[in-house]
C-alpha cells in the first residue's frame, strides 16, 4: 500500500522498503500533505491508520507496518 501510494506521488523509493526508511527528511521525504493523503489512503484500505489512532507518530516504514501487525494480532 506504501509502495502505491509512493508511486502515484511520483516518489522514488527501493521497492523493497527496508522498515527503517523514514518517512520524512532523508528517507521518503513525505510533506505534511502527503503524510496526511497516505494516512487517509491507509484509513480507507485498512479502517484505521497509524497517523489518526492518538499514539506516536510514525516516523518509518516499519513502524507503519508494526501498527497493523498489531492491530492483527489484536
């Protein structure tokens, strides 16, 4: 879901996505906007997402994919 969203955002990214890849400055480099556009593509895809859910802030690729890995095994 990462990987499409980036796509479509024009962004150039490993495919691979090492899960400590950050989000914003030297890694993805997302702004505020699109920060914002991927929580609500996660929103919709997912029912929830880990910008909006009142913890942390994500800050890397992994811990995008540990919320959902926890709200699976939840």
């Amino acid at each position: 879901m990462i990987a499409t969203f980036l796509t479509g955002a024009k962004k150039a990214f490993d495919p691979e996505l090492p899960g400590d890849t950050d989000l914003y400055g030297g890694g993805l480099e997302l702004d505020s906007l699109e920060a914002a556009e991927l929580s609500a593509m996660l929103e919709d895809e997912f029912g929830t997402d880990p910008f909006s859910a009142g913890e942390e802030m994500p800050e890397t690729v992994g811990e995008v994919l540990a919320f959902y890995e926890a709200a699976a095994t939840a």
